[in-house]
C-alpha cells in the first residue's frame, strides 16, 4: 500500500494494514477527486492454502475481514 501511494506522492501514516487500505483509498480519492476501482483477483487464496491450518486460515480470514 506504501508502494502505491508512493507512485501517488502520497504518504500513509497509519500502521495497521486496514487502515492502511482506508487511508490509501481516501487520500487517492481526495487527490483525484474520482471513485476508487478495487481489483480484488484470488482474495480466497490466504485461506486455501491454509485449509489444513485452521488456526492461520482463521487469523488470515480475520485479516481480510
């Protein structure tokens, strides 16, 4: 998220990922002053893979959420 607000000369100041994701969408919002598109391709894949780890699945699908 860093990374992509660096290529918006935007900086994030938050330190959580969700917030993070919220500040970023704001400030690419205000900056532009037009609609956020998310792309959102394999969002399933931390839980997939992790089917036989039920306690990371479940710590990744609380990230996600």
């Amino acid at each position: 998220m860093r990374k992509i607000a660096s290529e918006h000369d935007l900086t994030l100041e938050s330190t959580t990922h969700k917030d993070l994701f919220g500040e970023l969408i704001v400030k690419l919002f205000e900056k532009y002053q037009t609609k956020v598109v998310l792309l959102i391709d394999e969002y399933d894949k931390p839980l997939i893979d992790y089917l036989d780890n039920l306690p990371q699945a479940e710590e990744n699908r609380s990230e996600l959420k």
